[in-house]
C-alpha cells in the first residue's frame, strides 16, 4: 500500500521524500514556511548580489541564464535583464526537440541577449539515450546531465561569474532539508540530485565504451577551475517567491507559447513541451514510484489552494500513468526510432523497470494491466 502525503499527492515512496510526524511530506512543509520568510530582505540580498557582480566584473556578461525556452527559463531571462544584468543565454539541446520548443527558443533571443545554444554529437546523444533507457530506465539522462554540466563548463571557458539557476527542486518537489534549503547548485548538488540515478560519465566510459571526448560536455568542470573562477550558481527560487504558473502568465505575455492542448500524462499545455522523449521519461517514473507529472504539479496546485485535494485526485485518476503512445502527437514508434528501439522491446524494458507491488491485482491475483497498450491501475480508494 502506498503512503500519500496528507495534504497534497506525493507518494512517500517519491525519492527523496519524508513525511513529518503529521503525515505532510517536506514539499509542502517547505511550502507552508514561505509566509515566515522576509523576502523583501532576500530581494535585498539579491540586489546586494548583482551589485557586487556587476562591479567586480570583468567578462562581457554579468551571469549565465541556462534556458530550455521552457516558461520557467523565459521568466528567469526576463527577471535577469529587470535586474540590470547582461546575461549570457546557453540552451543545452533538448534530446528530440520540438517544434514549438525551437519557437520558445527564438522568442528568448527576441529579448535582446546574447545566446549560445550547444549540441552534443545527436550520434551520442542517441547512444545515451538507448543506454540510459536500458540500464537505469531514464531516457532523459544525457539531457538532465548537460543541463547542469554545460551552462557551468561554458561560466568556465567565458569567465562568468554567476550562473541563475530558477528554483531548487528539492524544495518544490519535497527533498532533504538541507538540500530543500540550500542556494548553492554545485557539483555535490548534481551528483546527489542531478538526475545521475548512480550513472556516472566515469562509468560510461569505464563499462559502456564511450570515450572522454565523447562525453566531455556532460563533465562537470574541475573544483580547481570552478574555485579560481569564483563561480556562483544560485536558485532564484531562493530570493523570489518561486510559482510556475504566474511563470508561465508572465512568460506568455512576453511570446511564449504554449501547446496546442493538454501534453499527455499532464493536467496542463506549458510543461514539458520542448522534448518529445518526455512522455517516456515521465511514464518511467509512474512505472517505478507509481506517480507521474499529473500528480506533481496536482500537488503544485494544491499547495497553493488552487484546486482541492479531491479535486487534484479526479485529475490524477483521469491523466497519470498513461502509456506513451503519443507526445505531444507524435507517435511512440516515430520516437523511439531516433535511438533505434522498437516497441517491442521498449516494452521489455518497461516490463523490467515496473514496481509491480505498487499496482492492483484482480481477484485471480493478476496485475490488471497490460504492459503494451493499457494503463497501471493504482489503488487511489487507499487515499485518506
């Protein structure tokens, strides 16, 4: 039986999660703790902060925005140049990338800045993908990996000395309380929370054959060249009451454009729209935790008294966990021929990835699913 948060919809089986002596998972622990907060002297720390890098400066951008084009990304950019900052946009590619991903994109440079957009070898990005779908059940290793090696390896070789990050996903999403707590992303943050799912670029190389020049930019750059750069990688989500909804209103007043309908396995059409492999990676998750993206951002809209408890259960009930036959349209064997796998044996790997003790049996003791083509059935009636 799996154990849900009291208040929102996190499973307690979520990685990384607890649940404190009420029953209320840390997310929303972290989240009841914003009233005590004093944001107007975090906003003064903020300002204290771009005054000091802009006078101490002496490359040609005062911090790095690390942008997918997604809402989040756009809305840091914007929040970079109210502040007076001349950022410098990197994109690490997105794996399969989307049509309206590639308009997002282009929005951003419309605001003006100077954008870098860097593509690992699509020859070893599709390796990785196979690979990492196979051995760890994440297809979007390589992707999470480059987002957080990429930005700082170009700091790095720019001399950059600030890097904005947008919100510590360990306190959105419910993590260890020093980490839900920390301002800090650096290397020790990547390797614990990061997406490495215990594969490192050293194993990669070591086991699977690939070489150090293939996997360069998935490498974090050294303590020694981080350390004598005096680099900073900050989570405004710590100096700014983080919300991705008014994100994406604040966004889509300023070009960004959302999907054409509700992204599969979502409740709504501006997440995770850049990517087409990431309906698999999503659907991985549900078939490991038993939840999926529809719960997360329920559990985002509870926490903010958008919808109620009940009413975030119908939505997860009707839309988590579907198996990916289409993303964002296109259909799962157009997908998965960019990394050489049929269905057939996609399957075989979902078949090997699945918890199976998290999902209803029919009286005869079978899992009422089937692998192929159905949908895992999750006893939400255990939900108190």
């Amino acid at each position: 039986m799996i154990v849900y948060c009291s208040n929102c919809l996190l499973p307690k089986n979520k990685p990384d999660l607890y649940l404190n002596e009420s029953g209320k998972c840390a997310a929303c622990v972290a989240y009841d703790e914003r009233p005590n907060i004093n944001w107007r002297t975090r906003q003064l720390e903020f300002e204290n902060l771009v005054r000091e890098i802009k006078s101490k400066n002496t490359s040609n951008w005062d911090c790095i925005v690390p942008v997918s084009g997604g809402k989040d990304s756009t809305a840091q950019v914007l929040h970079a140049l109210d502040y007076g900052l001349k950022p410098l946009c990197i994109t690490s590619t997105t794996c399969d990338l989307t049509p309206v991903g590639r308009d997002n994109i282009d929005n951003i440079k419309n605001f003006g800045v100077d954008y870098i957009e860097v593509s690992p070898s699509i020859q070893v990005r599709s390796r990785l993908n196979k690979l990492c779908l196979e051995q760890v059940g994440d297809i979007s290793w390589p992707e999470h990996v480059g987002i957080f090696t990429i930005p700082v390896r170009m700091a790095v070789q720019f001399r950059v000395p600030l890097i904005l990050w947008g919100e510590n996903s360990q306190n959105e999403y419910g993590g260890p309380l020093l980490a839900s707590q920390k301002n800090n992303l650096d290397r020790r943050w990547l390797e614990e929370f990061g997406g490495l799912l215990g594969l490192r670029t050293s194993d990669l190389i070591d086991t699977y054959g690939f070489s150090q020049q293939e996997l360069n930019l998935y490498s974090y750059p050294s303590t020694q060249e981080v350390e004598q750069l005096g680099l900073k990688g900050i989570f405004l989500g710590h100096y700014f009451q983080w919300d991705g909804l008014t994100n994406f209103l604040i966004s889509q007043a300023n070009g960004f454009k959302a999907h054409s309908s509700l992204v599969e396995g979502s409740i709504v059409s501006f997440e995770n729209i850049d990517n087409y492999q990431t309906g698999i990676h999503d659907y991985f998750k549900f078939l490991k935790f038993g939840f999926g993206r529809a719960t997360d951002i329920a559990s985002l809209y509870i926490r903010r008294n958008l919808i109620t408890r009940e009413q975030g259960l119908d939505l997860v009930r009707k839309f988590d966990g579907k198996y990916p036959n289409t993303y964002l349209g296109k259909p799962l064997d157009q997908i998965l021929d960019r990394i050489n796998l049929s269905i057939e044996e996609f399957d075989k790997i979902c078949a090997r990835f699945t918890n199976f003790d998290l999902f209803e049996k029919d009286s005869s003791g079978k899992l009422t699913r089937d692998i192929s083509n159905s949908l895992v059935k999750i006893n939400y009636d255990n939900i108190s």
